[in-house]
C-alpha cells in the first residue's frame, strides 16, 4: 500500500479542496450541547480536541453535529492517539467566537468536522504513528515562556488580571480527605 499524503498543519488555508490532515492529539475537551436556535427543542452536540503534527505547528478541532455522532466521535479516539482528519472545513480563527475558548495555536485557521462533510479515524499506517508519536512529549510553549511557582509566589500582586504559563508536574495523586 502507497504511503498516504497528507496536508502540512502549517500549509493548511481555507481553498483548500479536501484536504487530509494526520496528528497526534495532544488535547481534547468535554463534549457539551447547546439548544439549537434555528430548530426550538433540539440540541446541538460539540466537542473540540488538538491535533500536532510537528514540533512547531498545531491546530484546534471542532466538531458538531447530533448527540450520536459526537459523542460517538469523541469515544472513538483518546489523547495520544494519532488520527487522520479528512474533508474538515478550513476557517480562520475567531476570537470573538469559539476560538477564545481553545488551546492557543500557532495556526492561522481551526478545523471544523461535521457528520456530513467530514471523517475523523486513527491512524493505521505505521510510519506516519512512528513520526508523529514523539511530539506527544514536547512542550507546545516556548520554553522560556513560564513562571515558576517562586516567580508567581514573589510577584503576585504585579502578577493579578494577566494570563500567564506554568509548567507543573504532578508529584503523586491522592483522594482527597486522605490525610
């Protein structure tokens, strides 16, 4: 079997004609609904995950559609799988939509999937999982850009109403009233 071509995250623009786009997923959110406006009674599903397919570039993904075909979706795949979005809808980001609500990415456009336009699978071709697995590991930050507990400790009050990054690493887990 002929190795798949895929599209760059980082050639992707809106004229795209069916573009086909493989990543690992370094994100994914909780599938939500949201009453329909057009339709009174029914209820419209999402859920949005991130997909990686370079140290440098990533890309956010929305999909909507019914309540079968989302969560449906969102249970086929999990947080480093790698998967192959086809045919999604190449848009620019809007941070007066949706977008303010995702990751923060270093793509000019979003994804979106839909039941009728578009397909989203895992991967199964072994070169591209060996290719992209590894990105799993690197930071989607610059690593110059974080604060250390000490650094927000100290400056605190300077540090009030701005978004800032950390870096944290969780030592060990315990259910709470375990002491």
């Amino acid at each position: 079997m002929a190795a798949q071509t895929f599209i760059a995250i980082s050639e992707l623009h809106p004229n795209l004609s069916h573009p086909k786009v493989a990543g690992i997923v370094i994100g994914k959110s909780d599938v939500k609904s949201f009453p329909d406006r057009k339709n009174i009674g029914v209820e419209r599903f999402t859920f949005g995950f991130t997909i990686k397919d370079s140290p440098d570039f990533f890309v956010n993904v929305t999909a909507w559609g019914n309540d079968l075909y989302v969560n449906g979706l969102s249970n086929s795949f999990s947080t480093g799988d790698c998967v192959i979005v086809e045919n999604p809808l190449v848009s620019s980001k809007d941070p007066e939509k949706g977008d303010k609500f995702c990751p923060t990415t270093p793509s000019f456009y979003r994804l979106m999937v839909t039941e009728v336009h578009s397909q989203v699978s895992l991967c199964a071709d072994t070169g591209t999982i060996e290719r992209l697995l590894p990105l799993i590991h690197l930071p989607v930050k610059d690593p110059g850009d974080f604060y250390s507990l000490g650094d927000i400790v100290a400056n605190g009050q300077r540090l009030e109403g701005t978004v800032i990054n950390i870096l944290a690493a969780v030592r060990s887990e315990r259910e709470l009233g375990d002491d």
